[in-house]
C-alpha cells in the first residue's frame, strides 16, 4: 500500500501498550476474547503483545496467531536478536504476521537509558531489522521518543532500516510531547528527505499526555502523509494513555468529506469492544467519553431534547446504533431456557470452548436471575468473564458472605473463601462494609497489599443493576486490578478483592519494553 492511496490502516495495540497501563495485565484468554472482537471490529493489524516479556505473553501472541485469521498479528520486539526470534516464534500459527522492533532514538534515550552510542544505535537499528527480515516479509520500525528525536539522526537511521526491509515506518510520539501542526510537519520533512521514504507505509503512535493524541495521529495522517494509525480500544495505555480507536475512526468517518480516507472498521462493533476491554482491565469508561461513554448520546437539556424530537440531527452529528450502542432491553429472565441463552452468547459473540463451559455460565445465569429479576446483555458480559476468570484463577475463590451494618455500629463482615481449594471463614470490622469485608480477608491471607484504587460501577440502570466493582491492588512495585460482579455490591468487592489478589499470586513476571 502506497502513502497517496487513501486507505488508512487501523494497528491496535490495546493487548501491548493498552496492557502496559498500571493493573490492566490480561491473562491469556481474556487476551484471546478480546482479539476475536478486534477481528469483528476488522481492525487490519493486532498488536498482541510483546513476546519476549514473559512467557505469559508469548504463549499469548501465540494463542491469538492460532484463533485470529482475518487481521495480521504482530508482536513488539526489542532490536535485539533474541527478542525478535521469540517474536517469530510466537508468531508462527499467523496467517499473516508482522514483527515491530523499536529503539529509541533521542539524545536523552540513547545516553540516560541505552548509554549507545547515535552509531550503535543506527547498526542495531539496521541489523534488527534485517534480521526481522529473514523470519516475514512484514516488518516495522519505531525510533522511540521520534518526536523528541534530531531530524537529522532520524533521518540517517530511517533510512537505513528502509534499506533493510521495513516495510513500515511508525512514529511515536512516545511521551506525549508532540503538538499536532508540527508533529505532521516533522512526518512530511522526514519523508521529503529521505531518499526510500516511499518504499514503507508511514504510521503514527501517540500517547495522551495532553491529551493531544487523537488530534496528532489526525495530523500525522493529513499533514504528514502517514497512512497507519496506532491506536487501542478506550485510548487505553500508560500514563494518560494512547490514541483512542473509537474516535480516530468515527472522525474520519464523520467528517469524511474533509478526510477522504477509508478504514475497514465496522463501527457497528466499537460499543462492545469498548464494553469487553473495560471489563476485563477494571479500567471505567468516563461518562462523558467520547463515542463511547454512557453519556456520549444522552440529551438532558430541554433545548436539546426538544430539538432532537423535531430533527435528531440538531444536536446528533453521528447515530448511536452506528457504533452499536442498542436501547437496553431486557434479554432473558428466570423462565428462559438453556437454548434462549446459547443464541444471546453467539449474538453477543462470545464463544465458549465446550459445551461444559457453556452449562457452567448457565447454572451462573440461573443462580443470577434468582435473585434479580431482568437480566441484561451487560449482566450476560460479566457473569461469562466472572466464570471464565474462576476457571483460570482459582487459588482463592469466594464462596459465601455476611455482613452487618446499623447507624452507629461498626459494620462486620464473615466472609467465606477458599484458598487453593481448602475453605475459610473469617470475620472482620471495619469503617464501612467494604472495609470490613477487606479487613476480613486480608486478616486470613495477609497479602500485605496496598489498595490503590476501589471503584462502583452499575452494569445496567436501576437499583436492581449489578454492581462492578475494581479493586486495585500494589505489591513490590507490582500492580493489578481485580473485578467483581454481583447484584450486591459487598459481595462483588469481595470477588474483586480475591481477584486482585489472584493476580498477585500468579508469579508471572513481565519485562516492560521502555523500562
Ligand atoms: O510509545 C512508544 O514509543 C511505543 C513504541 C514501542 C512504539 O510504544
Ligand atoms: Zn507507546
């Protein structure tokens, strides 16, 4: 693909950099779940993680290789030889596979945090490449902190690494520093001057420190002439975060008069893909967030609402069902059969492996319309991640829970729990009955843990709605979230405090690419 046809590609690296964000580490499966919704987004190329960082995530790309076969898969890699033949391998089951491998480029990188030599930097650039090379014929190159970088060092590695066999170039905007006129100047100088800029596909990668990232990529794209855009699902990603998929791709759509440029996405596909990424990392959608957030097509003003009812469009410059945004109905109730529930999983697109898995999240499905009475697509979403988090986790595993509280006593809480199999109960007091419910747990486990971030969140409307709760936990510099569901609030703390902690336990360790 040339830079002048006008088809953007759309790379999303929500399993790679989106998981780089402090407690949003997948496991293997969710990982899986969430590239199948990548694939019916028809994003062109899944960044599915960084192979050498842990084994974790290496069988991960390689789980991902075998179940995607529509977007390219791609794995981060460091210039280093090693790094890339573990990319390669992880990579083999692909039908299409691409290998990434970045250095940084700045001064202040290749002194303060490589301590290279611009020479060393520019051969290990050139050698990684070429031997990306030998294993596709899909390969990309970032100079790290690029936006921070000398033109002309950039210059001189860019295209020695075109000489090797990129076949992309990607541009990171690492640190979020770039603002939108310049960063696509610089992307349009670079490719005027060096002299094979046409021989590879220009991308961009921003990060959100300004909260300038999408506004970057935009002009990356229509100053800089990049035709590929990094970006993940929610703008998910360290620090302030990435690009954010939804809406990069509804303004070039929106505004397609101005951009004249294609994409593959099906926009009927972002809300869910939004809905599963939040869920699986505990990382809330804001209300007001753009494209995707609860309140990104509510009216409450008269004005508004009254203009709506005569035109919708007064006030709608996109329409909520094009990006899968469906009224919220009730979908099954205590009376509907195992059969009524099958379907609701396959249009909610989730495939379970067996038919065992299938009956474990039925029995979960009864259990939950016994004690409320509408269930909801989003009630479905969870109690399937619940189930298949338990299948994967299972160290601790909550059972049962008690709690009391009355105006002016302290609030207690039995919790019943197992850890590896083996049953404990164990009470507690505390300020509230989170915190007794915490304290409870805590007094039989003693994970000495730090509790960074508790959040609430109603899955559906009403007060009968099931209640998400995120527990973010950190220990010995390690961080991870842990959610809960349950139409008791108390209880689904404790299901994301075990969850957390099930986190915690598991000893895979991972190396971050830009330490
Ligand atoms: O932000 C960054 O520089 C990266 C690179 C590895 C592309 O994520
Ligand atoms: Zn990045």
């Amino acid at each position: 693909m040339s830079n002048s046809s006008n088809r953007l590609i759309i790379f999303d690296t929500t399993l790679r950099d989106g998981e780089q964000s402090p407690g949003a580490s997948m496991t293997r499966d969710e990982k899986v779940r969430i590239a199948r919704q990548l694939e019916r987004l028809r994003v062109d190329v899944i960044e599915a993680g960084f192979a050498a960082a842990s084994p974790g995530d290496f069988e991960s790309i390689k789980a991902i290789a075998t179940a995607v076969r529509e977007s390219t898969i791609c794995s981060l890699s460091r210039a280093n030889d090693r790094d890339i033949a573990r990319a390669a391998e992880a990579l083999a089951p692909a039908e299409r596979k691409r290998i990434h491998t970045f250095i940084a480029t700045s001064k202040l990188h290749m002194e303060a945090k490589l301590r290279m030599l611009p020479e060393q930097v520019l051969v290990q650039a050139r050698n990684a490449v070429r031997f990306a090379r030998q294993h596709t014929d899909d390969v990309e190159f970032s100079p790290e902190d690029g936006s921070r970088s000398d033109e002309d060092f950039l210059c001189r590695v860019l295209e020695g690494v075109i000489e090797e066999g990129a076949t992309t170039i990607n541009f990171p905007d690492t640190v979020g520093y770039a603002v939108p006129e310049l960063f696509g100047e610089t992307i349009r100088r670079l490719r005027e001057r060096i002299p094979n800029s046409d021989k590879a596909v220009w991308s961009v990668h921003c990060h959100n420190d300004l909260g300038l990232a999408v506004a970057n990529s935009l002009a990356g794209v229509m100053i800089g002439g990049a035709r590929q855009i990094e970006c993940t699902i929610n703008g998910l990603g360290e620090r302030a975060g990435n690009t954010a998929l939804e809406e990069v791709v509804m303004a070039l759509r929106t505004r397609g008069g101005y951009y004249n440029l294609e994409c593959g996405i099906d926009t009927t596909q972002i809300v869910a893909a939004s809905k599963m990424v939040s869920q699986i990392t505990g990382f809330a959608v804001q209300p007001n967030k753009a494209v995707v957030g609860a309140n990104a097509f509510a009216h409450a003003s008269g004005i508004h609402q009254d203009g709506m009812l005569k035109s919708r469009e007064t006030y709608e410059i996109m329409r909520a069902e094009d990006v899968g945004w469906t009224a919220t109905k009730i979908v099954l109730g205590k009376l509907s059969g195992r059969n009524a529930f099958k379907q609701r999983l396959q249009e909610l697109g989730i495939d379970l492996a067996s038919e065992a898995e299938v009956n474990a999240a039925f029995a979960r499905f009864k259990e939950l319309a016994d004690r409320k009475a509408d269930i909801f697509d989003e009630d479905i979403l969870a109690l399937v991640s619940d189930e298949q988090q338990s299948q994967e986790r299972e160290f601790y595993r909550f059972v049962a829970l008690e709690q009391r509280s009355a105006s002016g006593e302290m609030p207690t809480a039995k919790v019943v729990f197992s850890i590896d199999g083996e049953e404990h109960v164990s009470e507690g007091r505390g300020d509230g009955p989170v915190d007794a419910t915490v304290n409870a747990i805590e007094g039989e486990v003693g994970s000495g843990a730090e509790l960074v971030l508790f959040s609430v969140n109603a899955i559906s409307t009403g007060t009968q709605s099931q209640g998400e709760v995120t527990m973010r936990l950190s220990r010995d510099g390690r961080i991870v979230n842990g959610v809960g569901a349950d139409p008791d609030i108390i209880v689904a703390s404790a299901k994301a405090y075990l969850s957390a902690l099930n986190k915690l336990h598991s000893k895979i360790e991972r190396v971050n690419p830009q330490p």
